[in-house]
C-alpha cells in the first residue's frame, strides 16, 4: 500500500503543479521566482524543485512554471486582492499510450499578507493502477513576504479513498 501511494504521489507530482507559489495580484513587470517543495504521501517524501516566471501588467499575469511538468498558465485580477488562476500542464516525459494533461482552475485571495487558493484539476489521463480519476482537488495557505513566498497544501482524489498528497513549499523572488 505505500508503494502504492508513493508512487501515485510521484504520479500526481509530474502531472500536476504541487505549489501555487503566486500572489493573489497579477504582477506588474517581469517576475522570476525558484523554490523547492517537499512532498509527502503515507509512502515517504521527496523534494521537488520549482521554478517561474510571470509577466503583467497588475491586472492581467502570464506565468510558466516548472515542477517536473510544465504549467502555462494566467492570472487575472477580480478585485484587489482576489484574482483567478487558470493553468494547462504537460507532464515532464511526453510519449507512451496517452500524454497526461492537467487543466486547473483556482482562486488566489488576499487575507493581508497570507493567502489562500481553492483550486481543481482536471487530469486527462487515468491510470486503474494509481486510481487516479478526472478530478483532483487541492487548497493551499501561503505567506507573501518580502521577496519570499512559503505555503502548505494538500491535493486530494477523494474517488481514491481519500487519498492525499501533502506538500511544504517555498520560493524566493527576484
């Protein structure tokens, strides 16, 4: 059982992004950030490197991140300090029987210099293997400091029994 889960962490990780590592406001200008994140299931934990870098004009934000796959995505401000996040990901080896795309949909809200983003995915590839299904769900508390982001999450399949993918991240931006 946790080969199982490890491997449906390291599965979930390649496919879909596992830190949000944004602010709530688009940015205005260029952005560049690297971080790391630890992720853990019941299996173990590991360490997984990210990267990214946005541009924008403070109402609307274009981003590429990576964390093993390759998130394009687009942040657009609602209102001060809430914005919606849209992302496709491509997963970091193409080839095989199907190529695993992820669509995710989250919101970014300001709580002061904290944030919280409710986000769901769509993957489009399943495994009967790994029971992974159509939909995931993820939220994530982040803390947006002075060229530094941190935040803790948590990407759950609850057709899979629950299971969940726990993550501590951090970034810092220049």
């Amino acid at each position: 059982m946790r080969a199982c889960l490890l491997a449906l962490a390291l599965f979930l990780s390649g496919c879909l992004p596992v830190a949000v590592l944004r602010s709530p406001e688009p940015v205005s200008g260029r952005s560049l950030a690297f971080g790391l994140s630890a992720v853990g299931a019941e299996g173990g934990a590991f360490l997984i490197p990210y990267a990214t870098y946005a541009q924008g004009d403070g109402q609307t934000e274009y981003n590429f991140s990576v964390q093993l796959g390759l998130r394009v995505g687009v942040k657009q401000a609602l209102t001060p300090g809430l914005s919606l996040d849209l992302g496709l990901t491509l997963p970091p080896f193409l080839g095989g029987d199907g190529v695993p795309l992820a669509l995710d949909a989250g919101l970014l809200v300001g709580l002061g210099g904290f944030y919280l983003s409710p986000r769901v995915h769509w993957l489009g590839f399943t495994s009967q293997e790994l029971n992974v299904s159509g939909f995931l769900y993820q939220g994530t508390l982040g803390y947006v400091g002075e060229g530094f982001l941190g935040e803790v999450g948590v990407l759950f399949n609850p057709q899979a029994g629950g299971a969940a993918l726990f993550s501590l991240s951090a970034a810092v931006r220049l």
